[in-house]
C-alpha cells in the first residue's frame, strides 16, 4: 500500500479489523465518540476547524 500524504498507513481495512480483535481480546475499548445523524454536520464544522479528536461514528 503506498503512503498518502495526511493518511495514516493503518487505515486499510484489514487492519482496522486486526485492532479491533485485539481490542476485544484484551478488554479494551475503542476511542469513539458516536454522535447522531442530526449532529453530522455540526460534527463536520468541527472537524473542519480542527476541533474533533478521535474518531466520531453516527449511530443510526
């Protein structure tokens, strides 16, 4: 996989998966924040401004 500039080289899939079952095997948590569709696009806005940290999911 060839490195992109502002891209993490872990954001393949078949790693994330590789986290995500250590994570489980170890008890540990993932770093999310879920938000809800309406809150998108201030979630956005803030992401913009580079006020967001970690990862934020919508919960449908």
């Amino acid at each position: 996989m060839r490195a992109r500039p502002g891209r993490h080289h872990s954001d393949a899939p078949h790693d994330l998966r590789d986290t995500l079952r250590f994570s489980a095997q170890h008890g540990i948590p993932p770093g999310i924040t879920p938000i809800s569709l309406d809150e998108a696009p201030k979630t956005l806005d803030a992401m913009a401004a580079g006020g967001v940290r970690g990862r934020q999911v919508i919960v449908f």
